[in-house]
C-alpha cells in the first residue's frame, strides 16, 4: 500500500468512526458503510481527475482530502440533521445505552473543550477584526471606567460601614431653628444633660464642640481647630488611639492638666507621621497641653479639625454660662443607641423631652423661632451633602454607558448581520440557536471583561481626583477608593453588557420546512437589527443631548458666577485672616490700639495703597455654628416694635474700619462712612448695606432712621441694645460667595465696638506686598497669626470651584457621549450604504443625480438626529430638573441652552453623515452589480 | 453571485442540479462547482449530509448503480422532489421579475 491510499484509508476509518459515535450504532452498520463507500468514491473521482490534470499522486490524494474537509467536519454536518432515515439507530439499542453512558461520563470535559474552543475562536475573531474589538473595549471600558469611579464614590461616602467601632449605632443630633431660618443652632450643655438622662436609648451621649487656637511651641505661630470633647467622645464614637492614648472620662472637670489628642490627617501633615509627636507641650491660646496621643483615622464631622483637646483646654467651657446657661449653645452632639434602641425610638424619646423642655423653659424656646432636634444616622449625616453631586454624577456616568453600550451594540448587530449568511447557513444545516448564542456571548464576553478591566484602570486614575471633589461635600471623601466591591460592580457591568449585546441581535431562525422560508427569515432579522441599530443611535443622540444640555447649563452657571465680582474689587484686594484671641491677653482697649496700630503700620507700606480690619472675609461660604449665629443677629428698628411672639428681623453683624468700604470697593449709595469722629463715646452708628436699605425702607431714606440689636446672644458679645442710628447705605456684597444672594448687612464702627479678624489691604501687587505685611505684623506681635492670605479674586475662583469641577466633568462626559454618538451615525449609515450598494450601484447605473444619492443618506441622517433630538429633549426635560440645584441663575429649560445644543447635535450629525453619504456617492456601479 | 447567497440556497440548488439527470455525488459536486463558476467553495465533503437530509426528506432518492466501472449511489428527484423544485422556481422568478420591475422604475 502507498502513502496515498494509507491516508485514504485513515480517513476512511475516522470518518466511520465519527459518524458511528454520532449516530450511535456500530461502525459496520449498513447505513455508515453506505456513506462510506460514497465518499471514498467521490476522494477517487477528485484524485483521478486531478492526476489527469497532471498532478502527482500524493499532491491529488492531499487535495481532494482538503477540497472534502476534514471527517469531523463532515460529521459536523451530520450531527446538525436528524440522523438520515436509512439509518436505524433503534436497531441498536445496547449499542446506544452503552454509548449513552459513555457521553455522560465524557459530558463535562466535552462541555468545558466545547468552552474552550468558543474562546479560541472568540479571541481568533476579534484579532481578525482589531478594529472593532479596539473601539468595543474602549468604548465599553470608558462607559465601565466612568461608573466604576461614580460607584466608588457612592460605596465610599454611602454604602460602606463607618470606620467606628459598631458605627451603625451611632446618631447624629441637631437643634435647628426652622422659623428663623438657621439649620443648625446647636445645643447647650443643659439641654444635653436633659437628653442624656431622659431618654433610654441613648448608651451614651457626647459633646463636641469646635474652636480656633492659636498654638506656640510648632515652627512658627500656628493657628489649629480644635474639637473640644467630653471625657467619652472617643468612647461613645468608637474611635481607638494610633498611638498614644486618647481622651477619657478622667480627663474631664477643672482640676486635671489639659491634653490634646491629634487627629490622624493633622498627625501626618503637620509631624510626617512622627511617632515623637505624643508626649510633646505645645502652648494653646496661652496655656501648656501635652499631646497624648493620635487617633485612628476618622472623617471630619461636624467639621475639619487638626485635634481634640478636653474641656479644661478651653476655659470658656468650664465657665459658668457653659455648663448652667441654658440659652449658650454651642456643642455639636453625637449619641450611641444601646443595641436594642432603633433610631425611632430614640426619635420619640427626644421628642417628649424636647416637648416638655418647651413647656418648661418657654423663655429658652421662642416659638416664633421653632426650635426643633432631629436625629440623623451618622452615616446617612455624613452623606447628606454630597447627595445631589452624587445623583447627578451616577445620572451621567448611567448616560455614558447607556451611549457606550448602544454604541457596542451597533457595532455587535453590524457584525452579526455581516455573518448573517455564514449563521444562517449553520442553522440551516442544523446548528443550534443555543450554540450560536453561546458563541456570541464569549464573543462579547472576552472584550467587555477587557473593557471592565480597562474600566477599572481607568477608575483608579480618577478615584482620587474625585475624592478630592467629594471632599467639598462628605467627610468620608478619604474612604473613597476602588476596592472588592466597586470591582465586583464593573465585573457585573461587563457581565451584563456582553448578555446584553449577545441576546439583543436576532439570529437567523430555525428554517421550516417550507422552501424559501431561509430567504424570509434572514430578510426579518435583517430588517429588525437595521431598525434596532437606528434606535441605538437614537438613544445615542438623545442620550448625547441631555448630557450636553447638563454640560451647557452648568457652564452657563460657572461663566454666570465667573462673571459677578461679587460686588468688591477683586484682583486688587489682598485679604489675610488675623485672629485674635479675646479670652487672652488684651483688653478691649488694648486691642483696639494693637489692631489700629497694626493698619496703619500695614498702610504705611510701599505698595500698600489702603488698609482696612474687618470681622468677616466677604466671598467665602457661609459661617457655621457660632458664627451663624454672629452672623444673623436680631434687631428692631425704632417705631417698629416686634409683636410679642413674632421673631425679630435679623441682619448680618460685622464691624470694620473706616477704610473698610474704599479698600474693598464697595461703594457709598447714600449718607456717610464711618469717621475718626465715631468715637466710643460719640453718638452710636452704624452703615447699612443696599440690600437691607432696600427691604426694611423701601419707601423712605434708611439714613437717619435707628435700629437696636437684640435677643438673648448679645450678652456673650458685649453689645448694648441701644439704638443705633444709621449714618450711610453701601453696595452689596456677596458675601457667602457670588453664588449666594446678598445678606442683609449692619456695619458697625471698629472704634465703637473692637472686633477683629481680618486685615483687608488694597493694592496692585498682592505678591509683592505679603511678605512686607508679615514681617510688619511680627514686628509688632511675634506671636500674632496671619493665615489664609489669598486675593479676593482666588477667594471667589475657590468658591466657585465645585462649579467649575461640576462643568468640567459633565462636559467632559458630554464630550465622550458626543463622540460617541457622531461615530454611532457614522458607523450606522456607512454600513447601511455598504449593505445597499447594489441598489444605490444600480441607481447611479440608471443615471440617478449623484447629489441625489448624497442627499439620501443625509437625510437619513437628518432623520436619525431629529428622533435623537426629540429623544433628548424629553429626556432633558425630565432629567435636567434634577439639577436645578446646582445651577445658578439659568433655568433647567434654558431655550438658549436647548437650541445651541440642537443645532451642535445636528451638525455633528450631518457632519458624521457625511462620510458615508460621500461614500455612496462614489459608488462604481459595474462594481457594485458585479459584486452580486 | 456571493458565495454566502449561493450556501444559503444549497437545497434548491441540489435539486435544481440533480433535475438536469439522475448523477452521483462527485457529478452533483462538479455540476454545482460548474454552474457557480467556482464560486461555491464549500467543504465537498458536507454535501453528502445535505444529500442525504434530502433523500431522508423524500425529495430525493437513491440507488446503487454501475458508473465508470465502480459501484455508485445515484441520486434522482422524486416525484415530490420535482414538485418543489417547480414551485421554488416560480417563486424566484415571480420575486426576481418583482424586484426586477422595482429597480427599472426606481
């Protein structure tokens, strides 16, 4: 025998064998051997002819084998049919138990080589085509990688347990004056001890209460925040020491030493993380503590501080008024639950004791005020802020994907309809469904989990500039990163993306009996996949419109606010916070000679063209606490008594100097400015600003008309209920950032009433001048602090910031969608220009206007942008409500807004239509009929 | 003609090959490769399964016959075999002419 019939035979034999598995009966069985003799007449047919052709022996044997395909493949045919009718596989029924038992043994490892080969050929397809697997994954991976770091986000901020020990116990409590307005008036010590021993559900209650030290013994003069704390803060939180140890019950009442525990973040940015720090004596506000320790890690709440000190740290706590005083609210309360209280019955229980306070001291509870406590979980509490960023930013990362993954799609349906005929074939030939759509799915599967974990990186990239832009809004920003569980979110995206893409095209049916049914069939799915594909890019464009529309309004905004200068001289105002310790050194005299010395000193300056005190920086957000309560005091206007019962009108307390108004160009609407003449013992004054002028006179002059301060904070200020007349009206000032209206604002003398805070100074060089100005400053206090120096304008860029961020990533995003949209229409037509090119061939054959056919396509694509506009427009109109928190003098249904974004849309549709309708245009159709 | 289109229609193709006189597999196989202008690649070896789907399905039937001094299994229409075949015809050329008439007035 010869090699030749050698492989013949070879093939022979495994063919029966293939076929006899198949059908399960013996190799010898009539019907294979039938089949057999068949084909070994065809293989000799094929070689003979081939040997005429002038072909060696060995060269035809190997040709006619690979022209006839390999056994498994023939076999492969066959087991798509029903086993030929002449052959009777009941004849063999043993013969097929034993077969039978064999398969299920065999079962698994057939199922897993089955997966195996999918993959192979998944992994040879998208090889095959770089391109589309390139625009799958990143497509995909920039849709997975933008949720990815929005869930992080929400996982960080929301979902994650806090970082104290059994931190779901734990409530934040808050005192709030609804009737006046003010959120957050905190709690006296009284009124704490009420809540601690009247309701049961509490295990434990603490105090916090923050407050500026200016701390000696570090570098340099420093000013810190302090958390001042109950003996049991740290154990009602559930906050352990680092190093060290942290403050206890033993660190409570007058007569122990003051101590300071570090917070984590200040520990690292202040000492490097230096282990010696514990032990160390720093001078605080003029009195010696020792630093004992360092906390663990912990968010920022109620706000940012360097370190907890106890009580005894800050006289003022121990005082009389603190611990007795009933209407001195200043502390910030957390409470622990016992671990059968739930956060409704504590609810209650405060409830009832804040009723009965009510009735109790009515003369601490103004109804006219409304004061209220409600209790939050800590964890909902720290959340609470960033919630509206957070929503908006999961709506447009949810948008990214959903334009990302009708893009993937688009491109998937296109691939399937190109292998429409190949797949159509296989069922014809008996290929199942079910085999296709697993082929399919591992087809979609390996690139979107490449996606996923492009998705991540990118993710990981981002994770932190993210965190520093939630940090404006959630203490818990630093617990932001991409961990287990934002993974195991871009894994489902991945998972849920290729399912999606691989059940979303229809495949060609199984083909019925009747003939021609094929042609039908494959006609149907055609049609039904080109109108899904039109549907994608339609969601595509509306999808691209509502985030462009976000990304317009929220520019609007920004360039709205960037261009409000708040009503001060912005570049030429250099500010600088100078705090002043009023428990200290100085008296009031005092004081005002060492801040009207240090004015003059600062004006004296080369470069220095005025400067001026003043207690509040104007453009920075609004105060909190204490000093919300500063900030909105009571008063009355002389001939108008308040009713009994109803709340007194409020304005803003602040007291500068005389050059306070020329050196931050606020400009005099009416009367006079402060004078050398208003002196302490000269007649009381005060200046108004506009806005306030304008509420409470708004039919007569406010100059010469007088106002007295009132209500039960002024005793802790030193202020007199005296009328005040008023000596001039001013512009407005932004005061709480230009994003915020304007307060209602009294001006009082600094010579009548020494406040401090802040040195305003005016002048072209703010660079130049700081230095000088320090240095003058020392000279005169080496002790004295000066922080925070910034120009006005850098005040008002910070304030701004979550805007500009805002803008920024919306519009990025917008940008993504938007390109991804022009390539969806770009992509979507070319292919349906490619699919029609012979009809379009055989129309520019007939002498069809080359124009004609342009204009064709375009006008698809003009119709396809005019759905997506419709689309969007609906969409934006119910999605883009859900910001109008964060804009700022724009209308979530800005008709300016929505018509730059239409025509920006239609354009780019076109523009993206263009290629293709080119294409069309330039169709040959000789080409184009010959190719059928 | 795409070779895709050709593989979509094998069956009709096959019957409307073997119409032209009853012949053996290798003839069917060179019959088909002729008339396609070499177009219709498909492993020879799977016709087999389609012929036999055919016959299975009574549209075709076989015997055993004497060609070229070798046994062979020739294939004919049956009856009901060249009823399909002239109702598929129709149905092409009546959706041929339609299509026709579509792209002459467009």
């Amino acid at each position: 025998m010869n090699r030749s019939s050698r492989k013949l035979q070879a093939f022979r034999r495994a063919l029966g064998r293939e076929l006899a598995s198949l059908f399960g009966v013996e190799s010898s069985h009539s019907g294979i051997e039938r089949i057999l003799e068949e084909v070994e007449a065809h293989l000799e047919d094929t070689i003979a002819e081939l040997i005429d052709e002038g072909a060696t022996i060995e060269d035809a044997t190997a040709l006619a084998l690979s022209r006839f395909g390999t056994a498994s493949r023939v076999a492969q045919a066959y087991a798509a049919l029903k086993a030929p009718s002449f052959i009777d596989p009941d004849a063999h029924v043993p013969r097929l138990r034993r077969m039978l038992r064999e398969f299920q043994s065999r079962g698994k490892s057939m199922a897993v080589s089955q997966w195996f080969t999918d993959v192979r050929l998944a992994l040879r397809f998208l090889l095959k085509y770089p391109g589309y697997g390139l625009a799958f994954v990143l497509t995909l991976g920039l849709g997975i990688g933008a949720n990815t770091a929005i869930f992080s986000v929400v996982h960080g901020v929301w979902l994650q347990p806090l970082p104290y020990r059994e931190g779901d116990r734990l409530i934040y409590l808050r005192h709030s004056a609804k009737l006046a307005r003010i959120d957050n008036v905190f709690f006296s010590v009284p009124e704490i001890d009420d809540f601690r021993q009247q309701c049961p559900s509490f295990e434990g209650v603490t105090e916090f209460s923050a407050m500026t030290f200016t701390i000696l013994g570090l570098d340099e003069p420093k000013q810190v925040r302090a958390g001042i704390v109950t003996g049991n803060y740290f154990e009602v939180m559930g906050l352990g020491a680092r190093i060290g140890r942290v403050i206890a019950s033993s660190d409570d009442g007058e007569g122990v030493a003051p101590v300071a525990v570090l917070t984590y973040e200040y520990w690292q940015r202040q000492f490097g993380g230096d282990p010696g720090a514990v032990g160390r004596t720093v001078t605080m506000n003029g009195r010696s503590v020792e630093i004992v320790g360092v906390a663990e890690p912990a968010p920022p709440y109620p706000e940012r501080t360097d370190l907890y000190v106890n009580l005894v740290a800050s006289p003022h706590h121990l005082s009389a008024t603190m611990v007795h005083d009933r209407l001195h609210r200043m502390t910030e309360v957390f409470a622990r639950l016992t671990p059968d209280a739930s956060l409704e019955s504590a609810r209650t229980e405060v409830k009832s004791v804040a009723r009965r306070l009510h009735e109790e001291y009515p003369e601490a509870y103004d109804p006219a005020h409304g004061y209220s406590v409600s209790l939050t979980s800590l964890r909902d509490q720290f959340a609470a802020d960033a919630r509206p960023t957070i929503l908006m930013l999961l709506g447009v990362a949810a948008f990214v994907l959903l334009t990302a993954c009708a893009n993937v799609a688009n491109l998937t349906l296109a691939r399937v309809m190109r292998r429409g005929d190949e797949w159509a074939l296989r069922v014809s030939l008996g290929a199942r469904t079910r085999t296709l759509r697993r082929q399919l799915l591992i087809e979609n599967l390996i690139p979107s989990l490449i996606g996923a974990v492009l998705g991540i990186l990118l993710a990981a990239a981002g994770v932190d500039l993210l965190a520093a832009y939630i940090a404006r809004y959630s203490a818990r920003a630093s617990e932001i990163t991409v961990n287990t569980s934002v993974l195991g979110v871009a894994l489902f995206l991945a998972l849920a993306a290729a399912s999606l893409f691989a059940f979303l095209p229809r495949l060609p049916g199984r083909v019925s009996q009747k003939w021609g049914a094929l042609n039908a069939t494959r006609a149907s799915a055609r049609f039904a996949s080109r109108r899904m594909q039109r549907l994608l890019v339609v969601v595509q464009i509306g999808v691209s419109f509502v985030l462009l529309v976000g990304a317009g309004l929220l520019l609007e905004t920004l360039m709205n606010l960037q261009s409000d200068d708040g009503g001060v001289a912005l570049e030429e105002v250099l500010t600088m916070r100078t705090p002043i310790d009023y428990f200290g050194k100085r008296t009031p005299a005092e004081l005002r000679s060492y801040l009207s010395t240090m004015v003059e000193r600062v004006s004296a300056l080369p470069g220095v063209r005025s400067a001026a005190i003043g207690s509040m920086i104007p453009l920075k957000e609004a105060p909190q606490g204490v000093f919300a309560l500063l900030a909105a005091i009571e008063f009355e206007i002389e001939g108008r008594p308040t009713e009994p019962g109803a709340p007194h009108p409020r304005a803003d307390f602040r007291v500068v100097t005389s050059d306070y108004f020329h050196t931050l160009g606020i400009t005099l609407v009416n009367g006079r400015t402060f004078q050398a003449t208003d002196r302490p013992d000269s007649a009381a004054v005060v200046v108004v600003n506009q806005a306030l002028a304008d509420y409470y006179f708004p039919d007569r002059e406010a100059v010469g008309q007088r106002i007295g301060w009132r209500g039960k904070n002024l005793r802790f200020m030193g202020v007199t209920q005296d009328y005040r007349t008023i000596v001039g009206v001013v512009s407005d000032a932004k005061d709480y950032g230009v994003a915020e209206p304007v307060p209602h604002v009294v001006f009082n003398p600094f010579n009548q009433m020494a406040l401090g805070g802040a040195l305003f100074v005016r002048t072209a060089q703010p660079d130049v001048v700081t230095r000088p100005i320090i240095n003058e400053i020392r000279e005169l206090d080496p002790e004295q602090p000066v922080v925070d120096i910034a120009t006005l304008a850098q005040i008002r860029s910070e304030s701004i910031a979550p805007q500009r961020l805002n803008a920024t990533l919306v519009g990025a995003f917008a940008l993504l969608a938007l390109t991804v949209a022009a390539v969806g229409v770009a992509g979507v037509l070319a292919f349906g220009v490619s699919q029609r090119t012979r009809e379009l061939g055989i129309r520019a054959a007939l002498g069809a206007d080359r124009g004609l056919l342009v204009r064709t396509v375009l006008k698809e694509g003009a119709l396809l942008a005019l759905f997506g506009l419709v689309l969007g427009l609906i969409a934006s109109l119910l999605f883009t409500e859900l910001i109008s928190g964060l804009l700022h003098d724009v209308t979530p249904t800005d008709v300016w807004t929505l018509g730059v974004v239409g025509l920006l849309l239609t354009a780019v549709a076109l523009l993206a239509s263009a290629v293709p309708a080119w294409r069309a245009s330039n169709i040959d159709p000789v080409q184009a009929l010959r190719e059928e | 003609m795409k070779r895709e289109r050709l593989k979509g229609h094998l069956d009709l193709l096959l019957l409307a090959v073997v119409s032209a006189g009853a012949a053996h597999g290798y003839r069917i196989a060179r019959r088909l490769a002729d008339a396609s202008g070499g177009a219709l690649e498909l492993p020879e070896g799977t016709l087999y399964p389609a012929l036999h789907r055919l016959e299975s399905k009574k549209l075709l039937k076989s015997s055993w016959d004497t060609v070229g001094g070798r046994r062979r299994r020739v294939y004919d229409l049956t009856q009901e075999g060249k009823e399909a075949l002239t109702q598929e015809r129709t149905e092409w050329g009546s959706f041929a002419k339609a299509v026709e008439s579509v792209l002459d007035t467009a």
